[in-house]
C-alpha cells in the first residue's frame, strides 16, 4: 500500500515536470501571439535557457516514466500524458490572456 502511494506521488511529480517543460517550450514558440504576463516576457527574453530546460524537463520526465512504469509502458505512458498536457495547453492557454482575465474577473458584478 506504501509503495503504490510513492508511485503516485512519483507519477505526479513527472506530470507536473513534463507540463512546466511543455510550457516554457509553448511559451517560447513563434506562433503564439496572445498578451503574455509580465513573467511570460522574462520566459521570452531568456530563450536559450528555456528551450534547453524545458528539453530536459521534457526529456528527465520521459525517462522516469520508463523508470516508474518499463520500457514499453513507461514510454506510451509518456507520450499520452505529452499529448494530453499539449493539447490541453494549446486549447486553453489562448482564453487566459490579460484581457479575458479583466473580463472574467468582473463577469459576476
């Protein structure tokens, strides 16, 4: 029972390591071109950096998953939660820019 719960624990921390690789790799693509947040700008202005680390987040988190779950469930495992995180980000990250927070924030005054 103890070890299914570091599992757990174990498998979440890779999840919360491969979204944070995901979105510096997001953050700093040519193609995204809603209002950024003052932190988004730091991300941006420090590419080399991001893009390297969020690689190796990327990349740490592949090989954990491996690690956890096997070779072969580790590695399927992984490229559905990337599939799962990226589309996730893509889809919503563009509806929290700073004007549609403006907006949200007031919607229920």
């Amino acid at each position: 029972m103890e070890k299914l719960l570091i599992i757990r624990k174990m498998v979440f921390g890779l999840f919360l390591l491969k979204f944070i690789g995901f979105y510096l790799l997001y953050t700093n693509s040519r193609k995204t071109n809603y209002v950024c947040w003052s932190w988004e700008q730091a991300i941006r202005k420090q590419q080399n950096v991001t893009l390297s680390l969020g690689g190796f987040l990327i990349g740490a988190t592949f090989v954990g998953l491996m690690f956890v779950f096997g070779l072969a469930g580790g590695f399927f495992y992984s490229l559905t939660l990337l599939m799962l995180i990226a589309s996730l980000t893509v889809l919503l990250r563009p509806l929290m820019t700073k004007e549609q927070a403006k907006h949200s924030s007031h919607a229920g005054k």
